[in-house]
C-alpha cells in the first residue's frame, strides 16, 4: 500500500501511481474506488447517481442494480476528495500482470454490469480486476459493525431481562416468590 495520501490533482503522486494500482477516493462515509490505467486516467463501475466529488450525495447508489464501467481522467473521478493509491490485498492475493489488469479493465469500459452495494459495488470490481477475487473491505467491516452491534445489544437485553426478572420476583420485604 502507498503511503501517498493527494488531492485534487495526480501532481505530488505522479510516480506512485502505476497501471494496475487501486485508488480509494474518499467520499466522507464510504470510499469509491478505481483502477488506474496510465496517462492520468481510471476505469471504475459507477452507479447512476455516482458522479465526480459527488460526496456524500451519491449515496443513492445503494438502490441501483446497475452500474456503467467508465473511463475517466483520474482527477474528474476525485472531483474535492482525498485520494491514494491502496492494493490493500497485495499481502493476500498476488496481483495480476498489469498490462493483463489494464487490458481487461479497458475492455470493460461502455458496458453496464450489475451492481449490488454488498457483492457487486466499486471495490468488488477493482479488487476483482486486480487479483482475480472480488472482495470489499467496506462490506466485510460493516457486517462485523452489525454483527458486534448485534452482539451487543443481546447481551444489554439480556442483562436488562435478568435485572427486571429478580426485580419483579421480590415483594417489598425482599422475598422471592
């Protein structure tokens, strides 16, 4: 993973970024993610209401079930966001041959692919380029977020259940029924 963290503008990480690499634009809540493909340009899947800088407005792409492949200069695809460069499973998975991941990715572009925000979004797609394994990061750490959550509140339920029960088994000198 690089430690590169830019703006709007491939400037300062001009030479980190090589064909095949994985960018992660951050768009406050979620992370959108390309792949990039040379010459300042990216391919990623982009739900109808997923535009450039679109922050926290193209949330609405949780609804599509349909996303277009596009090509696009790396910088109209960040729009304001932050950015970096994030092969986040080159320690899990061996990445594929660039010019294979770029080949591919490019023959994608124009084509309208089914999207599902928790098996086919963005980071499915690039992952899936690049290594050969559609995976998202974002889902696996949102279903352990609901998992804990759900953990959690059993156990207040629980806890709350056990109290109300010796509370309500006990008269007012304290004796149990």
């Amino acid at each position: 993973m690089s430690d590169c963290v830019c703006f709007s503008s491939l400037e300062d990480c001009d030479e980190k970024v090589q064909p095949g690499d994985m960018v992660e634009i951050f768009r406050g809540s979620y992370q959108h993610w390309a792949l990039y493909v040379g010459h300042g340009a990216v391919v990623h899947l982009a739900p109808p209401s997923e535009c450039a800088g679109a922050g926290p407005g193209s949330k609405m792409s949780i609804f599509a079930d349909r996303a277009l492949v596009k090509r696009e200069e790396l910088w109209e695809v960040v729009g304001k966001d932050r950015y970096r460069v994030n092969n986040h499973l080159d320690h899990k998975y061996k990445p594929r041959l660039s010019d294979v991941v770029v080949r591919e990715a490019l023959a994608l572009v124009g084509q309208m692919l089914s999207y599902c925000i928790i098996s086919a979004n963005c980071e499915h797609f690039v992952t899936n380029l690049r290594y050969g394994k559609p995976e998202s990061r974002q889902v696996r750490q949102a279903g352990e977020a609901i998992l804990l959550t759900g953990v959690t509140m059993s156990a207040v339920g629980l806890a709350v259940a056990a109290l109300f029960g010796l509370i309500s088994s006990k008269d007012k000198d304290g004796h149990k029924h």
